[in-house]
C-alpha cells in the first residue's frame, strides 16, 4: 500500500521539483522548466522563475509552492516540460516531458 498525503481546501502546500536522468555537467541551474499541476479536472502551470530555490551545498532545490483552492478534489499530478542541452540533437536541446505521481491527495 501506497503512502498517500492528503491536504484539505484551501490549503497551501509545496512540493519539490526534480529533475532525473540529466547528462553530466549539467544541473537544474542550466535547464529551463516547467510544471503543470493537475487535480480533478483543474490545472496550475508554475515556471522555472514561479518556484522557491533552496541553496545547499549538495546543489540547488527547486519547490513549487500550491494553493488546494485552485485545483480540484482528487490525486495531483505533475508534468515537468524540460529543455536539456545534448548535444546528440541537431538543434543541441532535448525536450523531456515527465509525468509523475505526487502521492498527494485534495481533499
């Protein structure tokens, strides 16, 4: 059984961005991104510039701050559009597009 969170509405929350799989060298810093979150039929796009950096010394952090109110009753989604630079591609960028679970629920 899966851990599941639940936030009631309207309540704001936060969750972290992260972006897996990049190619050496190459961090969250370098790439432009964003996120659209999904919940019950609504949706709330946040930019690269929209989310809280958190300065570690293991590397930057990247949290989206969110308002329940805005989204609908149900499991929220993320959809992370990124345009990471490889140079396999003609054009030297690759655009990922990542969809995940976050485990939280509105309630």
């Amino acid at each position: 059984m899966r851990t599941r969170f639940q936030v009631v509405q309207p309540a704001h929350f936060k969750l972290e961005v992260i972006l897996r799989d990049l190619p050496e060298g190459i961090s969250m810093d370098n790439v432009d991104f964003s996120c659209v979150f999904s919940s019950g039929g609504k949706s709330v796009t946040k930019t690269k510039t929209d989310l809280h950096v958190v300065v570690t010394d293991a590397g930057n952090r990247y949290i989206a701050p969110l308002n329940s109110g805005l989204l609908g009753k149900g499991d929220v989604t993320m959809i992370v559009t990124a345009n990471i630079p490889d140079e396999a591609f003609d054009n030297g960028m690759r655009k990922d597009i990542d969809m995940c679970d976050t485990k939280v629920t509105i309630v």
